[in-house]
C-alpha cells in the first residue's frame, strides 16, 4: 500500500505541474506560518504506542506552516503544505515529540459540487528518534447543499509504521461524512461529523474497529477593534479491538480490549497586529479502557504567538 501511495503522490506532482504550466492564466501563491508558546500536559502520553503516564510537565512548542496554491483554471486547484511541529517539556524529556507532515490535494470542481484526491504523510520522533510513519490516501466529494450548508463525504487509506514495534504496523479503511453550516455572514461555523474505520494489524491483538463522532462551533468577532475568533469542539471516539491483550505488561492474563475517548477543545485567538495573533487553547480528555493502563484523566492548556503571511 505505501508503494501505491507514493506512485499516487507522483502522479499528483506531474499532473498539477503540467495542469499549471499549460494554462498560463494560472495563479499561484504561498503562504506560511510560524508559532511558539508554552504548554503544560497533566498526563504525559504518546497514544500511537499506549504510551500513558501520571507525571505532569510543563514545556514550550514550536511550529511552522508552509503552503502553496496553484488555480491552474476555472476547474482544477492544487494544493500543498508542509508543517513541522515540536514539543519539549522540561523534565521528562523522553516525551519530547517532533513531527513532520506533507500533503497534496488536487481537487475539480464540478457543476454541483467538488470532487477531489488528496495524499498525507507524517514522521513523528520521540526524543530525537524516528518511532511512527503514516501515510493516507482520501477520496472526497463536498456540495453545497443550502447556499449555507456544505457537505462532504470521504473515503480514506491508511498506512502505519512502528520502527521498534513492528507488530502494531497496520492498513486501514475509513468512512467519513461531515455536515458545515455557516451563519452571520460566514462569521459563525457550526460542525457535525461522523466516522468509521477498521484497521488491520500485523498482531491481530491491535487491530479493530471503531467509530466517532464530532462537533464544533467557531465565532470570529471584533473584540477592542481586534479581530478575534473562539471555538468550541467535542469528539467521542470508540474502538473494538479483535484480539485479546495482556492485562499487566507482567501478566499472562489476557482479556478483550475497548477503549473509548471523551474530548473537549476550546481556543481563542486574538489578532493583536495584522499578521501577529495570540492564541490560547485548553484541552480536556477523559479515556477509558478494559485496560487500566489507559484509563485516564489529562489536561493540556497552551499560550502562544503567532505570525501569518
């Protein structure tokens, strides 16, 4: 599957670059962002590995963002970015997180609608070392279904690589459909998304199948003759897992593993200049499992800055 996604992703390159260099009425344009903030995390934890601990620990983070736009006509849009995402915490630094991603997506817009490809691919490194690779393919169509209310519906392949713990590598399949309603000119968003999946894992022990849901709620209003935007999300997620697992990593004991996810985000963000914005979020989650282990409690709360161009 990784060779299909790769031989995709070329693909996607060679065609928006001759979409683009045939249509000399194409536009093009760039732009970026850059972060840094602090952070402090209740319950240090790495999810792709169960990683889950009761130290808390405060850091900083550091971000950048880099995009590209190409409108090769009325019909075809090209878009790519790249992010790069860092964490360091002060005492425990085996969680420091580093994590690269890349995508594409190439998209033509239809006479009631939108249909489009689009290729991820991300590098996650725990202390300076690489420990997770994922790639995912999604297929979508999205239509305006009310002048106000945009639909989209997409299918995805995904792709997971452990470097030490290769049994967790794992293919899946998802199924995904969100409904965006938008209100006050525009100014205001409501979301309400479902999903499916079923991953298939190496070790039948971490393959499942799982479902969730999720919803938001986003304002953007002037505050002070500052332009300022909060939000609000909810996501519920489920997983059945189709193989037994070991109770106690010094247990033989093994028993039928579900884990499910309660998570609450809120944001704020405040433009204290054109391109410069302060941001704050804070984040609830509330897990549960057959496991002990993985049933916890942990809040992550962040400040930082921001500059767009």
């Amino acid at each position: 599957m990784k060779l299909i996604i790769c031989k995709i992703i070329s693909l996607l390159v060679v065609s928006a670059s001759a979409s683009v260099l045939a249509d000399s009425n194409s536009d093009f344009s760039v732009s970026g962002e850059v972060s840094a903030g602090l952070i402090n995390n209740s319950a240090l934890s790495v999810d792709e590995i169960d990683n889950v601990s009761s130290d808390s620990d405060s850091g900083n983070e550091i971000g950048i963002q880099l995009n590209a736009k190409w409108l090769a006509n009325e019909k075809i849009k090209v878009t790519t970015g790249y992010s790069y995402q860092q964490q360091n915490y002060n005492k425990f630094s085996q969680y420091d997180l580093a994590l690269h991603q890349a995508n594409v997506d190439t998209s033509y817009h239809l006479n009631n609608g939108e249909i489009g490809l689009r290729l991820d691919a991300a590098t996650a490194s725990l202390a300076t070392k690489t420990f997770f690779e994922f790639q995912q393919a999604t297929v979508y169509y999205g239509s305006f279904v009310k002048p106000q209310t945009y639909i989209r519906t997409s299918f995805k392949i995904k792709n997971k690589s452990f470097a030490e713990l290769s049994d967790r590598d794992a293919e899946a399949l998802a199924l995904s459909t969100d409904i965006f309603h938008f209100i006050n000119n525009a100014n205001t968003m409501l979301m309400l998304g479902v999903n499916i999946e079923k991953e298939n894992a190496i070790n039948q022990a971490f393959s499942f199948k799982g479902a969730g849901i999720a919803s938001k709620v986003s304002h953007k209003f002037t505050l002070f003759g500052l332009g300022s935007q909060i939000g609000l999300d909810w996501r519920y997620q489920v997983k059945d897992y189709l193989g037994l697992q070991n109770v106690g990593s010094e247990s033989e004991e093994k028993t039928q593993r579900d884990d499910n996810g309660h998570v609450i985000t809120a944001s704020w963000s405040l433009n204290i200049l054109d391109n410069l914005a302060l941001k704050t979020e804070l984040e609830r989650g509330d897990y549960s499992s057959d496991l002990d282990s993985l049933t916890y409690k942990q809040n992550v709360a962040s400040v930082g800055i921001s500059y767009q161009w």
